[in-house]
C-alpha cells in the first residue's frame, strides 16, 4: 500500500482536504497534471464561512494578508448590496483574494503536514477492490500504479474518478454562455467597480488590483455560442463596448474565457472506496461566488471522517454522513444559483422582478437572509438521532469568547488547531470530567462564556466536530449528564462503550 489515501486533482478542495488528512495523521498523496499552480482565478472570493474554517485551522491569517476585506456582497448583481457586516460571525465580510493565492497557502501548508504531491502526473484510471484501489498515473516516465485505501476525486467537472466510479451526474446543460478575463482597462479610475445590466446584456468589472481588472460579462449578441469555441481578443473587446458603453481603454489581456450555466450533481458522492468532493461532485453558473467555498465546506467535513475510518475509531455511521450532510446544502446552492441566473435576463419583466427584489432586500431580515446563504453561515446539519435532544445539535460552532480556569481569554477557533473534537465543559466541576476513555483525537477543555451568548447559557457539555459543528450538546437540567456525555463521546468517537 503506497499511501492511505490519493487525491487525484490538486487545487484548492485537493489541497485543503490533503492537509486535513495529513493533520490527522494519514499517509495522503496528491495527483496534479500541472506541473505549477496556475496563475489564473476564477475564484476571487472567500466567504465567511469558509473564513471561519480556515481560521480553525490557523490559515486565516496568512490568506488576510494577502486579500482584501469587504463589507459586502450581492444576489444577482441586484442594486441593493448584501450586507456581511451584520453577521454573527467574526468573519464577517468577504476576502476578495485570487484564488491561485488560496491555492499556494493551502498546497505550502499541505506540504508542511508532510502531503505529497505529484506534479506534472496525470491520474488516468481507478480501480477499485475490497481491500484498496489502484491508481494508473502517467507522468514523464511514462505510466505506473499506485495504490491506496481510499481515492477522493477532487478533479474538477469533467471528473475521471466520477465517471470509473459509475456515478451519475444529473441535471441540465448550459443554456447560454457567459465571457471572463483579467485586463488592464486604462480608461477606468484606479479600483474602479462597475456592474450594470442593459438591453445589451450584464457587465460586472472589479479590481484584482490597481492596474488589472475582472471582467464578467453576458453579452446578449454572444451568449449563444459554445463554450467550446476559442474566445478572440477581438470578441473580448465588442463584447466590453456593448455592454459596457466603450472599451474602457482595453489593453493587456491577461486571460479569458468563456463558460456556461450547466447544472449538475453526482446522484451519489461516494462509491465504496471512491469519494468525490467540489467540482467533481457539482458544476453550476457562479452566481455570488460560492463555489470554491463550497469545495473547501465539502472537504473539512470529509476529512477527519475519512481519517477516523482509516485510523479505526469512526462509527460505521460516520463516513456515509459525508453524503448525506453535504448532498442537501449543495441541491440548495444549485438552486439559488439557479435563480439568480434566471435574475440576470434583460426582459422588461425580469427587469421589474429585479427591481422589485432590489427594494425589498433594503429590510434587515431579509438581507441577513440572503448574506448567510451566500456565505454559508445558514448550514447546520441534522441533529444526531441518537443524542439528547438540544439547540445546538448540529448547528455551526461560532468563534466563542472563552474565559478559561487561569483566567485567560481565548477564541474558541484556537482549540481546533489539529482537527481533533473538543470536549467544552462550561458548568462541569465533578471529578471525573477529565477522564474520559476514547479512540479518536479529543480535547478536553474546561472554561465559562467570556462574553453573553444567550444560545449557550443553559449548556453544561457540548461536543465540538472537528469541522466546527456541534456533535451535541447537554444541557444543565440533564438528570445524568456523566453518562449522557460518556454515551455521547462512545458514539461519535469511540471508546468502551461503543
């Protein structure tokens, strides 16, 4: 066996999963055909939530010195912004950061859990078996096998481990085609933003930095055309001047391409020893920038359940929810990217519908509503059936003020540095509580809210996931919260009475 696990496809999810596993202490090879991290970005945009999580790994700073924090968002292009600022988080705004710059920080601190990668290697079949899965890799010396537990296919939309694991990818073809680009538009006033939707089409200009631009654009004269056929400088520049009025002094293309609004997902994200995870799993038109944020959500919540497989603590239960915790939320994204695609037509009632909308996400409840589906601080996955009934039994783990026994104030987000469950007692003195027999990587901590969280008060225990969700939580009126918490622990982390 050459590794426990093999990622075929090195980007951002391949990385971020690789380092979850490794943190964990698994044997991971990474496979990339390229043989350097591409300079071109789709993605620009780190959301809130995936803010939080790389903040639990301690990657948050690294990635805020090299974006740039903002207070808000949209839904469409809608002319009434999404305010992030509001959110109950302490992440709340967006990181408008290339997403080549998310690449590096994730693949250097991959390596640094001792990742492997495998640049210039292209992963051609998988094979699976009851014991492991053969990988057929073609590099420059020609074709080898490697061999592995588990094979996570993290390869993009055009997936190979998708399709030798025989796993369906159901839903609907673009219908029209949309133009990207990085430019130099010299006309423009330095950091200059522009979003506009005419007769002509939608146009949405932002400012990678200050001299290069991100040009996003449906041109109503082009959205026909294939997105296999070779976008042309020329293309590129009547396209700016149709909908944006000129060419805004159009120089120095840096890229472009054209992509379309195609709708898929896998039926499954898992096939014996084959998993699937971002694009791989679900393709959709990038309205609000969700995507790669979602790849990176999908990964954190399969690592450590892949690892307590591998390591042999995890329930037998514990893998299969990768599916079924994720597989909801990402229909649930397919769809509001679906809407506001609908939202980005030019016909006079579309047009009305917008500015309709526009008006009516100007009250507070409303906008929150939507700034916490676009950065994901709305998921919270079922509660455990078999746990104690509570709150917060399943609910996203915010970035709690905790006072500890010395008096030390911490972030919560601190004890979730090595992906181990953290066991949160808040109002446990009896003597045994720091006793408590288990096979998976748990932290015992003991502390009091360093600050009012009504959501909390009545909490005795609460389990923390790995991934920053709460496992359950006990709450002070519980008759026997020892054992309820022993029984909790057995559960989900293994341990004697499992």
């Amino acid at each position: 066996m050459n590794y426990e696990v093999i990622l075929i496809g090195g980007g951002p999810v391949g990385m971020m999963l690789a380092g979850e596993l490794a943190l964990a202490g698994v044997k991971v090879c990474v496979v990339e055909r390229l043989k350097e991290t591409t300079p071109y970005s789709r993605a620009l945009t780190v959301h809130p939530r995936t803010l939080e999580i790389l903040d639990m790994r301690g990657l948050k700073g690294n990635l805020m010195s090299k974006g740039r924090p903002l207070s808000r968002g949209h839904f469409a292009g809608l002319d009434t912004p999404l305010n992030f600022s509001v959110l109950d988080s302490s992440s709340n705004y967006t990181l408008f950061l290339p997403q080549s710059e998310t690449e590096k920080v994730l693949e250097e601190w991959a390596l640094n859990q001792g990742v492997m990668v495998l640049r210039g290697f292209e992963a051609v079949s998988v094979n699976q078996d009851k014991h492991g899965v053969d990988v057929e890799i073609e590099g420059p010396d020609g074709k080898s096998i490697l061999r592995a537990l588990y094979v996570v296919g993290t390869d993009g939309a055009r997936s190979m481990v998708r399709k030798h694991a025989h796993i369906s990818f159901e839903g609907s073809d673009a219908t029209f085609t949309a133009i990207l680009g990085d430019a130099v538009l010299s006309d423009l006033p330095p950091m200059s933003v522009i979003s506009r939707i005419t007769e002509n089409g939608l146009v949405s200009i932002m400012p990678i930095n200050e001299q290069i631009y991100r040009v996003l654009m449906i041109d109503l004269e082009r959205r026909h055309i294939s997105k296999d056929e070779a976008l042309t400088l020329e293309e590129f520049r009547s396209s700016i001047i149709r909908t944006a009025g000129s060419d805004l002094g159009l120089r120095d293309v840096k890229w472009m391409s054209r992509f379309g609004n195609a709708t898929r997902q896998a039926g499954r994200y898992r096939n014996g020893r084959l998993f699937l995870a971002g694009d791989s799993a679900h393709i959709h038109f990038p309205a609000g920038g969700q995507g790669m944020n979602v790849g990176l959500q999908e990964a954190i919540n399969l690592g450590w359940k892949l690892a307590g497989a591998i390591k042999g603590w995890a329930p037998g239960w514990l893998l299969d929810s990768y599916h079924d915790e994720r597989f909801p939320w990402n229909t649930a994204l397919l769809r509001n990217t679906q809407v506001q695609t609908m939202l980005m037509d030019v016909t006079p009632p579309v047009m009305e519908l917008r500015d309709m909308l526009s008006h009516l996400i100007r009250i507070p409840e409303a906008n929150i509503q939507l700034a916490e589906q676009i950065s994901a601080l709305d998921v919270h996955y079922a509660a455990d059936a078999e746990s104690p009934s509570h709150p917060l039994n399943g609910k996203r783990f915010k970035d709690l003020s905790l006072k500890l026994g010395e008096g030390r104030i911490i972030n919560a987000y601190q004890l979730l540095r090595q992906g181990e469950f953290v066991l949160l007692h808040l109002n446990a003195n009896e003597e045994n509580a720091d006793s408590w027999e288990t096979d998976g990587p748990l932290q015992v901590v003991h502390a009091s809210l360093g600050q009012s969280e009504p959501d909390w008060i009545d909490v005795h225990t609460a389990l923390i996931r790995p991934d920053g969700h709460v496992a359950w939580a006990v709450s002070l009126s519980d008759s026997d919260p020892m054992q309820t918490i022993k029984e909790g622990i057995a559960r989900w982390c293994g341990g004697p009475a499992s």
